[in-house]
C-alpha cells in the first residue's frame, strides 16, 4: 500500500506541470472565447446553440469535415505505411536526407501547401499540361494535399517504433509455419498498433482541422469547421456562430480522443526493443527492392514534386530566372510596405522561436509521457485527453484567446516575446506525448522493479532503465516539436509582434498582397523555410547515441 501511495504521488507530482501549462495557455484563452460569444448582459444565451447547428449551411459543413478526415486518414495510412517500414528496415543511399524531406511539407503553413498543390492538379499545373487533368475545387486535391501533409506523421511515428521491434519474433512465427503475412499480421501488427492508432489519431486531428488547404484548393464549394469558424470571425463578425462551432469542435474532438484511449489500452503489451542498427538491412530480392522502388516513386511525385515548385516559382522573377525575389527580402519596404523589417528577419525569429517552444514542449511532454507510462484511471485517462485537445481546436480561437486574456498583470504577456513559443508549444506537446509513450509504455516494467530490488530510486530507474530505450524517440520528438513550430500559422498569426514576424506569418502577408513581386517573395522565403526544416531535421537524424554503446 505503501508503494502504491508513492507510485500515486509520484505521477501526480509529474502531471502537476502540464496541467497548469495547459489550464493557462489553453482552458482559459479558449473558455474566454467561448463566453465572449454565448454570454451577453442578460445571461447565458445556450439557445444559440440549437440555432446554429440546425441550420442547414452548417450542417453540410459538419457532413464534410468529418467524412474528408476520415478518407484522408485512410489514405494517408494506405499510403504511408509502405514508406515506414522501408524507412524503418532498409538502409538505402541518401535515407537520412530522404527522411528530412518527407518531414518538410509537415512544417510548411497551410497556405503554401495549398497553393504549392494548386500548381500541380489546377489549371497549367503539371497534370494538366501532361495529360489535360485537373483536380483543384475537388475533393481528390484535398484529399492528396492531405497525404502530402501528413506523410510523414505516418512515417516518424510508426517508423519510430517499427526499427526497434526485435525481428526474431516475427522470424519465429515464420519457423513454426506461419507464411510472411501471416506472421506480420499476428505478431507485428499487434505490436504496432499503438502507434498506428497514435499516428492515425493525429491524422485524423489534423485534417478535421484543416483550414488553409481546403480554402485553396475546395474553393467555394467546400470548407471545414476551422474554414467557417475563420469565415465567421474574421468576414462576417459573428462571435456567437463561430463560439458554437469552437464547441463542437472541442465535443467531437473529446470523443476522439476517448475512442482512441479505450482501443489503445485494448492493444498495448510489453515488447522487446533492440537497437534500431540490428533491424536495418538493404532491400534483397524482387519483392523489396519492388518495394522500395514503389516507396521512392511515391515520395518523388507526391512528396517532391510540390516542393520543386515551390523553388522553381522563388526562381521565376520577371527579368528571368535568378535570385531577384531573394533579393528582394533584403529590404524594409518589401511587401509594399508590410514589414517594419526586412523580411528575411523572419528566418532568425523563427529558429528562436522554434527552439523555445520545442524545449518548452519536450519539458512539459516528457513530464506528461512519463506520468501516463503506467494505466491509470478515469483521471488519468482525461489527463491523455486533454493534452491532445489543442490539435483539434481552431488555432484562431487560440490565439485570439491570447489577445484577450494574457493581458493583465500579473500574466500581460501581450508584449513579451515568450508568448509566440507557449502558442508553438501547445501544438508541440501532443507529438512529444505520441512520439514517447508507445515506447515507454512497451518497455517491459519487469526492468523496473529489477531496478528498485538493487536500491535505485525511481528517478535513477528512469535515466538508467527508461531512457537509453527511448533516447531515440526522444529525438522523434524534438524534431516534430521544432517542425511543427517552425509551420505554426494559425495562432501566430495574431500574436507575432509587427517588428519580429515568423516565417509563415511573413508568407501570409505577402500571398495576401496582389502583385507578382509579393507573391515571387512569398515562395522565396517558403523556400528558405523549406531548407532551414530539411537542415535542421538532417542535423538532428544525426544525432544519434554511438551505435556500439548498445544504446539508441
């Protein structure tokens, strides 16, 4: 009982961080929100909520948002489950720049990837030129865009766990007579569930949330939740529609959650790790190298294609191809005026930016990873909840919640630069917790209670146990947080202080300009934030512990 008390204790005292992080910066903007637009003088005005959500305008707007992520979500696992056992088990030339670029279109704002897809499926774009196709004002554009997003989601996540899954059990199946799918269903697949359903999880989120590429390329006969609450806030000026759909937002997304939560607890089982340089191989015999041609072809027109463009359009300036848009963003008057500094400022705010909100979030999600190892109760269970609620509540509504709340003292941080990285970071938090938990959660808690019989404590248990098994993931981790924050748009967008904009908030305001000059500089600098993410994520597969201290 005794130790079971200080178990208790123990998570608790983990949980307390986090859930005074996510009570500031994200209950609070949000509830604010909310009230500002279902309260007046005379009181709750609850009835609203019937009066939106019959209309019919919102019901179609509800049909869609949920049938499109639940096809984009199915897509993008059919798609990108091939790419992650070919990332997890094949060594290959050029896989760690490889892995780098699939990331990329992760950290790109919304906006450009909408319009970096528009010019392969619209109207001149590389379908139509080739074969007179085009897809834009489909669903089948939103539909891709979405796997060329979130690829890589699938690829990290899975992957992650999928190199260090001990082979041997799988080849043990095969001895005993089971064929190669048979094997693979019975003992991989289980094993993998988790962070299958982790990664669909987040899909599904994100794509329930879309906004900027579903405004582009759906044109006006679609929109999301996210869309309509933008187009109610922002166009329209009605506050109480838009707070309906934030809620319903937050209700569904809670539900997801809970589904997930009650699946994932059904599958999880201790699994033996080993070190992810013993399960790597090179592709032998037809069927993998057909494999792995499959998976490089996939990510070539899917992944690369709309990437090339963007780099072939910052080259495109009006006195021929060159360097003239990045030259542009050498001055203060760029953007007709829109800046009160050169733009390329915007690359040095958001590297410090990114880098603050990933310490911030590895800090908080790591205290979260580690106080969910162990199953727990209903508590617990709405603990994992809560930390993956800012996923699937509008961005907008966050940051605007900021606006309205942070500006008291003791809390006036309207002003402080700290603001944009907690706004990063509560988007960072929930890939530090998916990227974490399956592993420790798989580490067997055997090692543990070995640990604590030879006198360690539990902290000395964790680094010396824990952490050499999930120093790997940790750096999945890192690099999803810093990702992530370098494309966070939504939010920053309405705290980034004039002199010090980000990257995608810098793109924003050029695409939102007329003018070739404005748009040629928008994708120079989503160019350059394209190689700073591919940089920074190359450096980071390199930092691997040292293969031969039998650590990961």
């Amino acid at each position: 009982m005794k130790e079971g008390a200080r178990a208790t204790a123990s998570r608790l005292a983990l949980m307390a961080v986090p859930l005074a992080f996510f009570a500031l910066f994200f209950a609070y903007p949000v509830a604010a929100i909310v009230g500002r637009g279902i309260k007046t003088d005379e009181g709750w005005q609850f009835g609203r909520i019937g009066e939106v959500l019959t209309r019919p305008d919102i019901a179609d707007v509800l049909w869609f948002t949920t049938w499109q992520a639940c096809a984009s979500t199915a897509l993008t696992l059919l798609i990108a489950l091939p790419g992650a056992y070919v990332f997890a088990r094949f060594e290959f030339p050029g896989k760690q720049l490889l892995r780098a670029v699939v990331t990329v279109p992760f950290v790109l704002p919304t906006v450009v990837v909408g319009t970096a897809f528009l010019a392969l499926v619209g109207r001149g774009g590389l379908l139509d030129e080739l074969w007179g196709v085009r897809l834009d004002t489909t669903v089948w554009a939103i539909l891709l865009a979405h796997v060329f997003f979130n690829y890589a989601v699938v690829v990290r996540t899975v992957g992650g766990l999928w190199a260090q899954l001990d082979p041997r059990q799988e080849e043990a199946a095969r001895v005993l007579g089971a064929g190669r799918f048979a094997a693979w269903r019975r003992v991989t697949l289980p094993a993998l569930g988790p962070a299958v359903a982790a990664a669909a999880l987040m899909v599904f989120l994100f794509t329930f949330t879309s906004f900027g590429v579903v405004q582009i390329l759906g044109g006006p006969s679609y929109a999301t939740l996210e869309v309509e609450v933008y187009r109610q806030t922002a166009q329209l000026l009605d506050l109480p529609t838009a707070a309906v759909l934030t809620m319903v937002q937050f209700v569904a997304v809670g539900l997801i959650l809970a589904v997930h939560a009650w699946t994932v607890r059904r599958r999880e089982t201790a699994l033996r790790l080993v070190d992810p340089a013993r399960t790597a191989h090179r592709p032998s015999g037809p069927g993998q190298r057909a494999l792995l041609g499959g998976v490089l072809l996939t990510v070539a027109l899917l992944i690369v294609a709309p990437l090339v463009v963007l780099v072939e359009r910052s080259l495109d300036a009006p006195g021929g191809y060159g360097f003239g848009f990045y030259r542009a963003l050498q001055e203060v008057g760029a953007g007709g005026g829109t800046f009160l500094v050169p733009p390329l400022e915007a690359i040095w705010n958001s590297l410090q930016y990114a880098l603050a909100a990933t310490a911030i979030a590895l800090l908080i999600g790591g205290l979260a990873a580690a106080a969910l190892t162990r199953r727990g109760g209903r508590f617990v269970r709405g603990f994992d909840a809560l930390l993956m609620l800012p996923l699937g509540v509008s961005a907008v509504t966050v940051g605007f919640g900021f606006l309205i709340t942070l500006d008291e003292p003791p809390l006036d941080l309207r002003t402080s630069w700290i603001l944009v990285p907690l706004a990063q970071a509560l988007v960072g938090v929930p890939f530090v917790v998916r990227s974490m938990l399956p592993v420790l959660r798989a580490v067997d808690g055997r090692l543990r209670e070995a640990a604590a019989v030879l006198g360690a404590s539990p902290l000395r248990a964790w680094r010396e146990v824990d952490l050499p098994l999930v120093r790997r993931a940790l750096l999945i981790a890192a690099g999803f947080a810093f990702a992530v924050s370098l494309g966070e748009f939504g939010a920053t967008v309405f705290i980034a202080r004039p002199d010090r904009p980000t990257l995608p908030v810098a793109v924003a305001r050029l695409l939102g300009r007329a003018g070739e000059m404005n748009y040629g500089q928008a994708m120079a600098l989503s160019t350059i934030l394209m190689l700073v993410c591919a940089v920074s994520l190359l450096l980071l597969e390199r930092l691997r512990p040292d293969k031969t201290s039998g650590e990961f």
